[in-house]
C-alpha cells in the first residue's frame, strides 16, 4: 500500500520522543478485562454498537478500489444474489463483471482522485475511490470510509480522513487537499509535537489542537522490548479512560457530527495510536464490524512499512529490537482498547453516552452524515 510515496527517515531519538513523551506518563488503569482468543472480552459482542438498523439496499459485502504501480485500477467486489455489476467511471462503463469478481481498469486521465460507481443489476449501487490519497508528504493519509456496517449501510468515503502528522506535506500535496475539500485539521499530538514539527494546513482549512495525552512530557525508552510493549498496551488504555483523552476524543465525535467541518482530517503524529483509536471508536459508533475495524488499523503497519524499516535499520539491533513495539501498529494495542471499554464503561454504547457525552440523537446525526444506503 502506497509503497510509492518517499518515506521520510524517521530517526529512533523523534520516534522514542513521539511515543515515550506521552506513553511514559500515562496512570495505571485497572487490569483487562477478561478477553476470548480473538482478543473479544468475554460477553461483549464483536459487532457492536447494538443499536437496531434497519435492512438497506446496496447489495455488496465487499468491494475495494486499489490503484496500481502503473497507474490502473484494481476493483473488486462481492454482491451475492445480482447477477451483474457495471462499473463506471466518469459516467462512462469501464467495466462489467459477475456477482463476484474483479476487474483491471486502464487508461483513464489522471486525476485527485479516481472515482468508481459500481452499479448491480438490482440494488443500489455503490461509490468507492482508493482508499489512499498517496501525497509525497504523509504515507499514511488514507480515508476512512469504504467500510460495510453491519446493516448494510457504507461509511461514505471522502468525508473523514485518517493521517500521520503533516509538516512534511509538499506544495503539491497541499494544493491537492485543497481541491479535495479540507476543511478542518485535527490535530491529535502533544503541545511539544505540534511546536516541533507544526502542521502545514490546506488553504481554507481551519486547524483544531486536542491531545489526548494531556500535555505530558518526554520520557525515555525502557530498557526491553517487552517492557515498552506492556507501557504500549498501559497507554492505549489511557485513551480510553484518562480525562484529556475523552476530552479530545469527545470533541473529535462532534467535529465528524458537523458537516460544516467536513472534510475532515484527523491526525497524530504517525496516524497508529492516538489516530488509531479515533478510528476505532467512529467506525464502531458508525456500524462496522471489529474484525473490518481491525484490519484497518493493522493496515498502517503496511503504509508505513517504509519508513519503519528505515528506522530500524540505522540502529543496533538490541536498540531495534525495543523500538519495534513502538513503530508496530499490534492487535494487543487495539484490544487493549476495547477491554477498556468494556472494564470502565461496561459496552460500547456506555463509552459513547458516559464517556464522550453522546445521545442517540447525536449518533443518529452522526450515522446520517457519515452512511450511505
């Protein structure tokens, strides 16, 4: 995945200030909760918010748009029961296929950002773009749409945009966010992140600070692999419960519930922890299942790939070997997450009412701008 963009070197004294500052200080929260082997803590459902959906039309179960090295389209899908799809670009068909399959589209203009509508021969058809933006400057900027909930409904892409941190965004990359429509930078890191290295904000853009990590200071970067490991998985823990955090992340959720500040993108400084958990937490409040929400945390492991092997590589190995922890995007991490939830606030639907303040209109709000059907 946008194996194409330049990395930027990452040098291990950045990443252990990026990550140990804010790590490093985080309390000690009560213990996990008991958890399955896929890491589901025990009675919770892996498909929450339990709200009721109603039943809606789009036919598909899966379908991704992909761009190639060479500049084409992979689109794949899977929409069991029509009997054909008809892809379109430009209003013009490019492609058509089976219930399931996936097609090769070449030769069309280049353009921010190609867009597909994949249309059944019964249904309602559906639109989905690559999910990366590929900017030179941010390897890890991708939407955060394209995902099925578990009623049927889409998340719309376009709309939120996940991303690691933005001081390194080209002109180009700018001029490029712009034309998309951003509207707001929010901004995820700590008040020492930002001054080091602020963000360059799209024309237009209105930019909004929130640290979920209260403003703590540096630390330092334990002594083994294991212990930074267990720190990882102790502050992931503190994003769902310290008070900073749920003051961000409140403020997030009403941020993605204002149309008038999308398009939105959401960032921390490399788009995996602080960035991953806000990610977590909207596509659940949205529908989508947790297997679907951890593969697209997992994901940046891939769009980072890059540069986590520059950085690796300009240390010694025993140095290596404990900054790995922090560089890994690990399903340990997210769960973390989600046992939380579950230990302080009991489901996820508390998280959403206690935590963050939100009543079923504001998710009802929330579900409306953000879900197609």
């Amino acid at each position: 995945m946008n194996s194409h963009s330049p990395a930027a070197a990452l040098t291990a004294r950045r990443i252990a200030v990026s990550f140990v500052a804010a790590i490093s200080a985080v309390g000690v929260t009560p213990p996990l909760a008991s958890a399955d082997p896929l890491g589901t803590p025990t009675g919770a459902s892996r498909h929450a918010p339990q709200a009721p959906f109603p039943t809606h039309g789009i036919p598909f179960t899966d379908a991704t748009v992909t761009q190639q090295e060479d500049g084409s389209f992979l689109v794949s899908w899977k929409a069991p029961g029509v009997g054909s799809v008809t892809v379109y670009a430009d209003d013009r068909a490019v492609a058509h296929g089976r219930a399931e399959d996936d097609v090769t589209v070449r030769g069309l203009p280049t353009t921010d950002r190609r867009w597909f509508r994949l249309v059944p021969d019964q249904g309602a058809p559906l639109t989905l773009t690559d999910r990366s933006l590929r900017l030179e400057g941010a390897a890890n900027f991708r939407d955060a749409g394209g995902y099925r909930t578990i009623d049927g409904r889409w998340v719309r892409m376009g709309v939120l945009y996940r991303a690691d941190d933005l001081h390194a965004l080209t002109d180009a990359d700018l001029a490029k966010l712009q034309r998309l429509g951003i509207r707001t930078d929010f901004d995820l890191r700590t008040p020492g992140e930002r001054a080091t290295t602020p963000d360059r904000v799209p024309a237009g853009a209105r930019y909004v600070a929130a640290d979920p990590f209260g403003g703590h200071g540096t630390g330092r970067l334990p002594a083994a692999a294991r212990t930074v490991e267990r720190m990882m998985i102790r502050s992931h823990r503190g994003l769902v419960a310290d008070p900073p955090a749920l003051d961000a992340y409140r403020s997030l959720f009403r941020h993605a519930n204002d149309p008038g500040s999308h398009a939105l993108a959401y960032h921390c400084d490399r788009g995996k922890d602080r960035t991953g958990w806000a990610t977590a937490a909207l596509l659940t409040a949205l529908g989508v299942d947790r297997d679907t929400v951890m593969r697209d945390y997992l994901a940046t492991n891939d769009y980072l790939a890059a540069s986590n092997a520059a950085a690796l590589a300009e240390q010694p190995p025993a140095v290596a070997a404990r900054l790995k922890p922090l560089l890994d995007c690990r399903a340990a991490y997210l769960n973390a997450c989600f046992d939380q939830v579950m230990t302080r606030f009991g489901t996820f639907d508390g998280y959403l009412r206690d935590g963050l303040g939100l009543n079923e209109q504001d998710l009802e709000r929330l579900r409306e701008a953000l879900l197609t059907d």
